[in-house]
C-alpha cells in the first residue's frame, strides 16, 4: 500500500468526555471527522507506540463500527503501525480490551501499546444513535487527562491526516492475520476471537468449579440479560459452555448494531425483560430466578439482581470488598491488602467496609480512568461507581461479566456446604446481613437529560455560589425539610492523584450533613447533546432495626431538599 497525506480542517468540540468521544453517527459520518479525531491521537502518543507498534482495534459492535474499524486500520498502517489486533466481528467489550492489551501476546512476542475502542457504552446505537471512540492506554486503562487533553489541543489545529487509501477492506467476520507491505514495511490486520484471551483471565480469577456447582443445584437459578450489546458475545461461552448454565437463561445474548432499538443500559428502567423475569415488574405467575444480572452495550456496566430484589452498584462493590477475600481466590492472599476505591458520588457503603476491615481506601472523581494509577501503584484492588461499575485491578477498566463471576463466587461461597440443604442463602440475605453489620446507605440518582446547556450551567454556578454561606444554607434547607440534619460543609470536589501529584478540579458540588448524609450534583461528561445534570442523594442508617424501609420513603425528605434547594424546576422547567 501506500501513504497518502489528506488535508483537513478541525471541527469544534472533539473533547473526550468522562469516557471518550461520543456523538451522534451523523456526526462521525462528516467527512475526516473520525480521521481527525484518530490522527490527533496518533499526534499526541509518544511516537514508539505509533511507529512499530502494535494497537487494538474494536468495540461493542454499534452501527459504523464496522466502517470506522476500517478506517482506523488505513490509518494505522498509514502512520507506521505493525499491526493492528480485531476482535471477530469487530466484537471486544470494553473489558476484553483491557485484558487483551496486558495479556495477549503475538507469534513474535509483541504486546499491545494501546487500543480505540468503538463504543457509547450504555447509550442507544443505529443510524440515528450514538458512536463513540475512546483511546487506552499500555496498562489497559483509558488515556489521562494529559493525554485527553493533548489529543484534544491536536483537534483543534488539525491540518492533515495519513491514510493507505489504497489498503483493501479486511474480512473482519473471518479468524485470521492479513499481511501488507507499505513504504515502511510490514503492516498486519490480525482478527482473532472475541472471547478466548477474556475467559482465560477470568480462569485465573475464579474457582469455575465452585461457580459451576452452584449453577448445577436445583435450587439455584440464573439469568443473564445482555441488552443486545457485546456482552452478548462472551455469556454462552462462559456461563453456558463453561460453567453449565442453560441456554435458556441468557436474554438478548445476540450483539446487535441497535440494540435491538433500547437502551443498552442495565438499570431498572431499562432492562425491563431481566426485571420482568426477576419479579421486579410486571407481575407474573412464572417464580422468578434465584439470581439475575445484566450488562450494558460495551458490558462493562453490570446490574445484580436477586429473586424480587435490587442490589444497588454502591451495595455491591462494598459487599464484594467485604467478602473478596473468602470467595475469591484471586484475592485469597489478602488482595494486595483488599484496598478499596470508589467515586465520589458512589455512596459510602465501602467506606464503612474498609474501615470496619482496615482496608486502604481512596475516593476518586466519576470516572474508571481516576482508578488505573492507584492500581498500577497497588494501592486499589477492588473499586466501583454507582453508574453499575464495579471492577478489580485484574485489569484497569469495569469488568461486567467480572461483577457478575464475583457475585456468584460470593453465592458459591456462602452455599458450599448448603447446596444440598433446605433453602439456599439468597442474594437478599447476603445484601440484609451486610447492612446489619455496616448499616446500610439509601442511595438515589436524579438524572435530567438533554437539558439546556446554560440553564445547567447557571444552576451549577448559584449551588456553588450557595456554599459561600453554611448558615444561610441551613436557614432555607430548614425551610423545606425543618427534619434533616445540618450541612456541615459544602465544597466542590477537588481530587489530587496521590501517585502522580495531578489536581483534577470541579468534579462535582457537595453539600454534606452532619448525619453523614450527601447531596452531590454534577454535569454528566458522557452525553452527546445538550446537558446532563446528575443528582445523588445519600443517606446512612446504622440503626438495624431502619434498615428495612423503602428506599423512596427514607430519602423522601432529602430529595425534597435536593429538587427545591438547587431550584431545578426555575432552572430547567423539570
Ligand atoms: C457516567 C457515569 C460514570 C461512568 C461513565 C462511563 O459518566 O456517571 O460513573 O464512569 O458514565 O461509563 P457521566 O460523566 O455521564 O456521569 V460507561 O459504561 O458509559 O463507559
Ligand atoms: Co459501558
């Protein structure tokens, strides 16, 4: 092949968000749009990870995947890269990516130096949807804000791009290395199987053997719900094939180009079948499964479910850190000392863990990419985010399916010498004895999408304006609830990186009670039009004997305050 220089011009606002770019398809299908965005990211890398090097290239299967796999292959081959590693289909989650590029090893010893990965994660994908591309890094987890921001200033002054326009299209559907020669030498599109390099990790990880007895008992019963998206092309190899479940426990285990059309969310609005089938909806004669879980489009979200009841993200990276150790062999010489971070919005259930277990604990702006130097330190072993993240340092990304192995692990765990007994310990039980032990975190997340942008923006400036005076906050809050305790402090969330000294400012407003209760407000970094203006409401109770109530009843009054104080309705007309 050979090398051709393109002329471009930058467009505005290729800002990478929380996790990536992500806009609209139409917008990406704008002439050089994608090349600009692939080629400031070539600019910005060191040039050993560009020239010579070998990158993956994949992701949750979304409409234009398929086109942009091919693009960005021209382009790698174009800018000196050796080769480029793709997962059949252009199939990998946003895990298997991770894994791959600090496992996999090619013929002639190589190792990945980074990764694209096509994916707008949980967001609806088709023609009309949402794409989205993201860059990893060596260590498997996403760029740095130093290395975002760079990509970013390249956007912006962006004249040319390299592209082998001549390179033909490799069957990416077909297992197999396709070799080139360009003007720089050797370039290699090597297809390979989406799920091989992810369930040999999670081997590693894992008692199979443990998992699979628990999956056998007639007891127990499983459901796994893939929202159409690339989870899809992992759960029948490894719960069915691996580990004995039935075919009939997976749903929507097909990865699809639109998600079927939904959202690709595992959340209890719009995994509507799973909480269907786990009684947690429509009402139905059929008794539900002992244990049910789904992922989102790029599965490194996850939600766990048990029969008739929810298991919040923030519950569950506690519980799993609570008994890691027990259940986990990866974690049975004591998990690096089980240290354990979460982001700030994420309640503060682990917190309680980690300092009931004296376990090194950090806390995190929203975002895997602030847990991966805490890790790559040692300092982080098991982390989680209330957005249905949880994950470990097996690899520096949210691990879905990872969540959902451990959850069975715990359940495998605490039945061992019960499968054949009367009743088996449910994942209710396990969620009622934790709070019981740590008390237990009412949690909500008030989500207004495709708001105004300067409404939001105006809204977030007078909460913070609002800090300036404690005593005037409590005077109004009083006001609206004369029950809830006082807010002892009000800041904006500040986070300095203990490994590399970096300060990451402005990662959300908090206001925090005397009783250990919060409100956070922060402005979504994920969306791809308008604003997002995210609410969490958070309420500790260490009376076992409150533990019990609804959660909607607990926090009613903190979500009066929540809506009336920040003056959303003024602001947004919601
Ligand atoms: C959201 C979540 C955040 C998560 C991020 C990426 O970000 O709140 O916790 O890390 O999505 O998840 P934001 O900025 O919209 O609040 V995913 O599965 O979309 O990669
Ligand atoms: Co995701």
């Amino acid at each position: 092949f050979s090398v051709t220089k393109k002329e471009t011009k930058p467009y505005e606002g290729q800002k990478p968000g929380t996790s990536g770019l992500r806009k609209k398809v139409t917008v990406f299908q704008q002439p050089h749009y994608l090349a600009n965005f692939v080629q400031s990211t070539f600019n910005a890398l060191p040039a050993d990870q560009v020239k010579g090097a070998t990158i993956v290239v994949s992701g949750d299967g979304r409409y234009f995947s398929k086109d942009a796999v091919q693009i960005i292959a021209k382009m790698a081959a174009a800018n000196g890269v050796r080769r480029v590693w793709v997962g059949q289909d252009s199939l990998l989650s946003t895990p298997a990516v991770s894994a791959i590029i600090r496992e996999r090893i090619s013929a002639d010893g190589a190792k990945a130096t980074g990764a694209f990965i096509l994916t707008a994660s949980h967001n609806p994908g088709g023609p009309t949807e949402d794409f989205g591309i993201k860059y990893n890094m060596g260590n498997g987890g996403p760029a740095p804000e130093s290395v975002t921001d760079k990509i970013f200033s390249n956007t912006k002054t962006i004249t040319e791009y390299l592209i082998a326009e001549d390179l033909p299209n490799v069957d990416i559907s077909v297992i197999g290395v396709t070799s080139f020669t360009g003007p720089e030498g050797p370039f290699d599109v090597d297809v390979f199987d989406s799920a091989t390099d992810y369930i040999k990790l999670m081997k590693t990880i894992f008692d199979f053997e443990s998992i699979k007895k628990l999956l056998a008992s007639p007891k127990f019963s499983f459901c796994f719900d893939g929202l159409h998206g690339v989870a899809g092309a992992y759960a029948k190899r490894m719960f069915v094939d691996e580990l004995g479940a039935s075919e009939s426990s997976l749903l929507n285990c097909v990865p699809k180009e639109d998600f079927g059309g939904g959202h690709p969310d595992p959340n209890l609005t719009y995994a509507k079948e799973l909480v269907d089938r786990m009684g947690l909806g429509k009402t139905s004669n059929v008794e539900p499964p002992e244990f049910g879980a789904a992922a989102d489009g790029d599965a490194d979200r996850n939600m766990v479910l048990g029969k008739r009841f929810f298991v919040t993200p923030s519950d569950s990276v506690a519980i799993i850190a609570a008994n890691a150790v027990q259940s986990i062999p990866y974690f049975a010489s004591g998990l690096k000392g089980v240290a354990s971070c979460r982001s700030m919005p994420t309640s503060a259930a682990l917190d309680v863990v980690a300092k009931n277990l004296n376990l090194k604990f950090f806390e995190v702006p929203t975002g895997w990419k602030f847990f991966g130097n805490l890790m790559d330190a040692g300092m982080c072993s098991v982390c989680g985010e209330e957005s249905f993240g949880t994950g470990s340092d097996h690899i520096r990304e949210k691990d879905g399916i990872w969540a959902v192995l451990a959850w069975l692990s715990i359940l495998a765990y605490k039945n061992k010498d019960n499968l054949g007994g009367d009743k088996l310990v449910t994942v209710e039980d396990i969620v009622l004895q934790h709070w019981a032990t740590y008390g237990r975190h009412y949690y909500t997340r008030y989500d207004y999408e495709n708001v105004d942008a300067e409404a939001a923006k105006e809204l977030m400036a007078n909460l913070v304006k609002m800090q300036s005076s404690l005593s005037d906050v409590n005077k109004s809050i009083k006001e609206i609830q004369p029950t809830v305790a006082d807010v002892v402090s009000a800041d904006e969330f500040e986070y300095k990186d203990p490994v590399d000294g970096s300060v990451s400012k402005h990662q959300g407003i908090r206001y925090l009670f005397g009783d250990g209760s919060r409100l956070v407000f922060r402005l979504s970094g994920t969306g791809s039009v308008g604003a997002t203006i995210r609410i969490y409401i958070e309420q500790y109770e260490k009376d076992s004997s409150k533990t019990g109530r609804a959660s909607s009843d607990a926090l009613s009054p903190l979500v009066d305050v929540a809506l009336k104080f920040s003056k959303i309705k003024e602001y947004t007309g919601r």
